[in-house]
C-alpha cells in the first residue's frame, strides 16, 4: 500500500485498507447478506406502521436525493461562473476559476454516482419492497431495466449521500449538517416502503466511494484539490469574502448598465 493510498484512509480506517481486494469484497458482500436475511423485512413491516406525520416528513426528505436540482443548478451556475471569469484578471480570475472548480467537483458526483447507480442497479434487478409481483426480500430480474425491479442499489440515496459527501469536502465547517442530511435523506427511501434497508447501505457506501474517487482524480489533475485527494482549504472566509466581493461589483455593473439602457 503507497503512503498516498494510506493518507487516503486514514488512521481509523487502516486495518481495511491493508486487506487485499478480494477480502474488502467479502466483507462488503457478507454485510449487504446479513442486512437482506435479518434487517430488511423487519424495516419495511416498521416503515408501513409509520405515523402519517412522520411519513411526510420524509417524503420531504427523499426530495434531497433528486439529482434533478442539483444538477440544474450546476448547469445554470457553470456558464455564469464562465462568464464571470472572462470579465475577471489577476486574482480575481484565480479565485474564479477556483469556484468553478468546486461546482465543477460537486456536479461531477451527481452525475458519475447517478450513471452509475443507474447501470448497476438495473443489471443487478432487484424487486422493490411496494413490487406486487415479488416473492420475498431476494428476488431479482436481472437486466428488465424497470422500475419495480431497479432496487438495489437506491438511487435517490447514492445522490443523496455522494451530494451530501461532496458539500462536506467542500464546506468541512458544515460537514455534520450536510452529512446528516444526506444519511435521514437516504433513510427515508426505506421509511417510505420504496426500498430495502440493504438497498440504502449499498448506495450510501457507492455515492460515497465515488466522490472520494473523484476528489483524487481531481488532486491529480490539480483542480480544487492538492496531492492525493487531500484537500486544500476549501471555501475559507477570505476566499468566500473575494469571491463576494466579485459578485457584488458584477451586481453593481449590471445595475449600471440597466440604468443607463433605461
């Protein structure tokens, strides 16, 4: 194992990294089979005595998985950022460039967690728990590209977790808020009755894994991130004070300029 791969993960985390590829895969698949045989059935008979109340707070909260918004957003926020960038010199252009960066980054885990979410759980072809036509808590179609049996992993909640894993690189002041929102986001999936608890572990570690793949292919390339993945200040005041800054003088000039075209 390289001491790049090592800083990657982490103190806490280094008796698994010293696996081999093969055992990390067992241990994963050993997991993902106990969650199926002993937890998935019992939350799903819990999430259909939920209180009504507690049912649409959640359906509130499975919003934050929609990839649609962020995904909007990203692409609204992208050419103004481009924009904005090309009016810029010194700098003002650096900073800039470095939150085109960061919307880049956070954009990027949306989309790459959702391709793959989407290949994966329709080739695996599990039944969903609200399917009429399963059997049990390990039935499967493989490759019928269908909702009732594209349940494994949840997709709403690999965006949910690689969104919220993505703000708390980005933001690590506010880390916990956006990783406890990404985890009751995930959750509700399953209080919902629309998946398996199985499901949700099994997207929650694939949203995960992907941005953290994606922050060491940003180090590499030297966007946003520095050396192996391990972040730079992210965000800090002063960068968010410029930026700002930035931000209220372009506000200014297109003020102006809507004053005088009046």
């Amino acid at each position: 194992m390289t001491p790049d791969h090592r800083q990657t993960c982490g103190r806490g985390l280094g008796w698994l990294c010293r696996q081999g590829l093969l055992n990390r895969a067992i241990l994963l698949m050993s997991l993902f089979w106990a969650l199926m045989v002993f937890v998935d059935a019992p939350v799903y008979a819990f999430s259909q005595q939920l209180d009504p109340v507690l049912r649409r707070i959640f359906g509130w909260l499975t919003n934050l998985g929609d990839s649609l918004w962020p995904i909007l957003a990203s692409l609204i926020l992208l050419p103004l950022i481009y924009v904005l960038e090309r009016r810029r010199t010194g700098h003002d252009r650096t900073v800039v460039q470095y939150m085109r960066g960061v919307v880049t980054f956070v954009f990027a885990s949306v989309v790459v967690s959702g391709v793959t979410v989407s290949l994966v759980k329709n080739a695996i072809g599990r039944g969903r728990p609200n399917n009429p036509d399963i059997t049990g808590v390990l039935d499967f179609s493989p490759f019928a590209f269908q909702a009732p049996w594209a349940s494994f992993p949840s997709g709403h909640s690999t965006t949910a977790m690689a969104l919220a894993t993505a703000l708390a690189i980005v933001f690590p002041r506010q880390a916990v808020a956006f990783l406890c929102l990404g985890v009751w986001a995930a959750i509700s999936r399953a209080m919902l009755g629309v998946h398996w608890t199985s499901d949700i572990v099994a997207a929650a570690v694939l949203g995960t894994l992907t941005v953290l793949w994606l922050r060491r292919v940003f180090a590499r390339k030297g966007i946003v991130f520095v050396g192996s993945g391990r972040q730079r200040p992210v965000l800090t005041p002063r960068l968010r004070r410029r930026f700002g800054r930035i931000l209220r003088d372009e506000a200014a000039r297109v003020a102006r300029f809507g004053r005088k075209r009046a």
